[in-house]
C-alpha cells in the first residue's frame, strides 16, 4: 500500500470514506427542519469534496436539500470534517437554509 505522512496526516491512497452530517434548517413560517444523512463515498486524497442529498419532512410537508461539501478541513489527529451549506427546496411556500460541518470521516 502506498502512503504519505505529511504533518502528521496519514493517507492510504486507494482507501474510500464517508461522513455523517446532522444541522437543523433556519425557522420559517413558525418551524424547522432537521437536515441529515451520510455522504457520498470519496477516495481519501488530500482535495476532495463529498456530494450529499435527502429529504426532510414536517408535519405533512417536505423539503429536499442537496449539495457538494466544501474542501477538508483538517484536524490534529489526522481526521478532517468538511463544511456544508444551501437551500431546501421551495415547498409549501417557502424555503430554508442550513449550514454545518459534517463529522469526522470513516471508512
């Protein structure tokens, strides 16, 4: 296996990983949404970015929400989390959006 330790951020190139991510929506029209899920899967390369989609749901409406994470943001122990933001779509007359960070990646 090939790997690189550069600042003590170990990669096995070949390797694939995926995050969970958990943020709740802006309140509109009185109520919010929690915005949740796991990522696509990405190769474990210094530069990527990981795609995300679902749905959310409240009291008999729905949202879907999608987008592209942000670049890694790395951690201390070798681990890195990415930052994440957009808008649901437009349902039941409005709209929400949301930001966070998803947590730290896994195999």
């Amino acid at each position: 296996m090939h790997e690189h330790n550069i600042l003590g951020i170990q990669w096995n190139q070949g390797n694939v990983h995926v995050h969970q991510y958990s943020t709740e929506t802006t309140i509109n029209v009185g109520h919010s949404h929690l915005v949740q899920g796991t990522t696509s899967a990405a190769n474990n390369t210094m530069v990527h970015v990981h795609y995300y989609q679902g749905t959310t749901t409240f009291v008999g409406h729905v949202h879907q929400f999608s987008g592209t994470t942000g670049p890694p943001v790395y951690m201390t122990d070798g681990t890195h989390l990415h930052e994440f933001s957009g808008t649901t779509t437009f349902n039941n007359g409005h709209v929400h959006s949301y930001s966070g960070f998803t947590g730290r990646n896994f195999s």
